[in-house]
C-alpha cells in the first residue's frame, strides 16, 4: 500500500470527440505496462462508455457507489489490461447529480481508497460543467485534450479560462491528438498566446502529441485497445513517452 495519496489526473477537452476516453484507456494500460498500479475512473456523466471500448460488462458501477448500495472499493473491475476501471453508468446523471461539497468528498474519498495505486485517471464529460471543471481543478494535473482544430482548441481555452478564473487553477498541461510534430506546435503556441494574454497565465505544458492512427478505429471496432494490438505504431509510442512524463 501507498503512504502518499496517488496522481489524480482529469483527463478533460473543452469540445467532444477529441479522443478522451480512447487517450485514457491507452494511457493506463501504458502506464500499467511501466509498472504503475492504475485506476481508470469514467467520469463521463450521463455519457459513460469506457467499459463498453474494452468490451467489459462489469457488474456494478459509480451509480451502485453514489446511491450507497456499494462501497467505491467493491466497484471496481479488473481489466485485460492490468488496470482497474470504476465504470460510469450511461444514461444516469451519475457525479453530476452531487452538489460541489459532496463532490469533493467523493474526490477525497477516491484519494483515501487509492491509496492502493500509483496513478488515477478520471475520463471526464466533454465540456465546462462545474463538475468537471472542480475534479479537474482539484487534481494533480489536467491532462487537455484538444485536436488543431480550431473549434477545439477555442473550447480547451475556454476550459483553460474557467479553470482559472473559477478555481485559481493553473495544472493544465496540454495533449494535443490527431496532429502532427508541427500541428501541436503551433496549437500550443496559440494556447499560450491566448492564455498570457488574456489570462496572464504561465504557459501551459505541452505534454506530448498524437497522431492520427487508422489502428485506433480497428482495435475499438475488435473491441479491444489500440495498445495491445498496435505497440509499435507512431500514435501509441508517443503516447508511452506522454506516460513517462506522469
Ligand atoms: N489518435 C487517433 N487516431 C485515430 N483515431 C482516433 C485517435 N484518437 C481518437 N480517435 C477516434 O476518435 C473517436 C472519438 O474518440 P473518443 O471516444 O476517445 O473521444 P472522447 O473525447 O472520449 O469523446 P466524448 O467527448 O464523446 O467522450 C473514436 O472513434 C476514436 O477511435
Ligand atoms: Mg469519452
């Protein structure tokens, strides 16, 4: 057992799709391969879908622990992939049902059970909704996840700003996916132009970038992740060194 509290990462984008959820599985089961003990937990309000991307069919989930039937460490289910996964419920409002103090104990609560683990993960709702904008807020880090589009990126910034200006939380750093060495680049200096600007923020890191990879669609549609199937493809060896740096 750990005596620190583990990592606690939100991985968080302003706009939907962007590829949370696909960075966040491969991720832990990255970081699972390097040693780490690993919790993914889907955030996804209302939205979950993590446990169907790894084709599992766990028997409880967060809404088993929120209505009080489970306790948070009896809902989680062992993966193929060395990592534990606390599964959201789709179509239940699930943490976004909590007022903001009863999330932060949740939150704490989630640091006292992880204490078993070196790293959690939260794969978070797509956008700024209070909820998101507090467990990111109060993890270690969060992981942004924006493409080059620009409707993307203007949606990471705005998360970015409300991070900011809401909770006087400056743990952004930046992930940008489906881009290039030169994409990411520029994506990042736009960030960071808007954000000391605008914001007088320190920039924000750039963590790491991804890029596009036919091998992500073939492994979901297989049911299974990208980096079991695919180590070896450009996207997932940049994704190994984003891990490292967690
Ligand atoms: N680097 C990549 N290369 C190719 N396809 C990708 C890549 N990253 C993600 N995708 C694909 O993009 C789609 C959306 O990804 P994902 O579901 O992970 O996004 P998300 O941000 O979690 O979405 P949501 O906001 O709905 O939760 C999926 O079909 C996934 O396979
Ligand atoms: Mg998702």
């Amino acid at each position: 057992m750990n005596s620190h509290a583990p990592k606690l990462y939100t991985i968080a984008s302003g706009k939907g799709g962007v590829g949370k959820t696909s960075l966040t599985l491969n991720l832990a089961a990255t970081l699972a391969k390097q040693g780490k003990r690993v919790l993914v937990v889907d955030v996804d309000t209302g939205l979950a879908n993590a446990d169907v991307q790894l084709n599992l069919k766990p028997t409880y989930d967060l809404a088993h622990a929120l209505s009080g039937e489970k306790h948070l460490r009896e809902i989680i289910s062992p993966t193929p992939y060395g990592f534990g996964l606390i599964a959201g419920r789709s179509g239940h409002l699930g943490l976004a049902s909590l007022n903001l103090p009863t999330l932060t104990q949740w939150l704490n609560e989630l640091r006292e059970l992880g204490r078993d683990y070196d790293v959690i993960l939260l794969d978070a709702a797509a956008g700024i909704a209070p909820p998101t904008l507090l467990m990111a807020a109060q993890s270690t880090a969060t992981l942004l996840i924006t493409t080059p589009d620009p409707s993307s990126l203007t949606d990471a910034y705005a998360l970015l700003k409300l991070l900011w200006l809401q909770h006087g939380a400056a743990n952004a750093r930046l992930v940008v996916n489906l881009a290039t060495a030169r994409e990411a680049a520029q994506v990042h200096t736009r960030l960071n132009t808007a954000a000391a600007a605008f914001l007088h923020l320190p920039p924000v890191p750039l963590l790491g970038q991804i890029p596009a990879c036919k091998y992500f669609a073939q492994a979901v549609k297989n049911h299974e992740l990208a980096v079991a199937a695919f180590p070896a493809s450009a996207a997932l060896v940049a994704l190994a060194a984003v891990a490292k740096q967690l």
